[in-house]
C-alpha cells in the first residue's frame, strides 16, 4: 500500500469514495508519478521531458513541486508568487485567487491533491507550455467531518509562461462548470 493510499485510508474514506477516487485519478499506469508527500502525487506523461527538453521540464516540474509545497504548509504567500500579475480564469484575477485559497486554506486542516497532467503545447522558444490536468483537490475540513472533494477537474489547460526568471501561472482553461466554495466557475491553480 502507498503513502498516499495509506493516508486516504486513515480519512476515513468509505470505500466506494476510494474506488471513486482510484477511478478519476488512477486511470494511467503509463504516465511517471512524481512524489511529493505522503498526500501528494502528480503523473506527468513523459513524452514531456522529451518534449520539453532535461533543463525545461525540470523548472516546470520545480514550479509544480512548489505549488504543492505552499499548498501544503498553506503558504498563501509562495502559492500566490507563483501567479502571473496578468493571470487570468474567466472571471478571476490573480486577486480573486489569493482570496479563494485565503478561505480554502482557513476551513481546511489537510488537503490532498492528485494530477494527471499531459504536456499538449510549447512555444518554439519553449517559454510558454500548456499542460492538460485531471485531478482532485481533497481537503479535511477543520470541523472534522471526514475528507471531502473541494475541487476536482478534467481536462483543463494550465498555461505557465516564463517571466523574469520564474515559470509563474498565466490562466486555466476548460469547460466552465460551479464548483464547491467558489462563487464563478473556477479551479484556483491547476
């Protein structure tokens, strides 16, 4: 049994939400896991290092690592210097992001995330990549209520672009739908 699996487990889960959850994000033997806690996980396909280039992929995937780390020490500051000043989602703004994590991280105890992630474009100066994601942001709520699914997303495109030095969170793209804790249709990073 995984770390991840074993910390799902102590959440007290119920097994069908484990299936669920086993289904929606387990569905990719082929694709490389990245482990960064014991919570998190991120599978990348790995024709994107190929794609990218060794030094390239390496940033990406250093700035994905550090997302995860803010996410999970809820640095809401090192999660937002990660944001783009022009970064746009539909409606949002990298001001509305900072105040939808200020919130998720005030309710939640732990989260958890999972991310399927394919490489789907570069530029020819491989400064802006776009990722496709599929994944789960899992959260237990400070009421300790059991884990909960606070966002969850498919097939959404994250477009990074690299700005003074640092690859930083330009938008997210995807079909709208409402989502649990948000006012407009948005995932607030990935």
């Amino acid at each position: 049994m995984s770390d991840q699996t074993s910390w799902l487990s102590s959440t007290r889960m119920s097994p069908i939400a484990l299936i669920i959850l086993y289904l929606v994000v387990g569905y990719n033997t082929a694709i490389a896991e990245t482990k960064l806690s014991e919570r998190y996980s991120m599978e990348v396909d790995p024709e994107a290092k190929e794609q990218l280039g060794e030094p390239v992929y390496n940033e990406v995937m250093s700035f994905f690592r550090s997302a995860e780390e803010a996410i999970e020490t809820k640095d809401i500051d090192a999660l937002m210097s990660l944001y783009s000043d022009n970064y746009s989602d539909g409606a949002h703004d990298k001001d509305s992001a900072h105040q939808i994590w200020t919130r998720i991280f005030s309710e939640f105890e732990l989260m958890a995330t999972h991310h399927n992630m394919k490489l789907v474009s570069v530029t020819s100066e491989k400064n802006v990549v776009v990722f496709r994601c599929s994944g789960l942001l899992l959260g237990v709520p400070l009421i300790k209520s059991g884990v909960i699914t606070i966002d969850n997303w498919n097939q959404q495109d994250h477009v990074l672009t690299h700005e003074g030095g640092d690859w930083k969170l330009l938008g997210t793209y995807g079909r709208e739908r409402k989502r649990l804790w948000f006012d407009k249709p948005m995932h607030p990073l990935f």
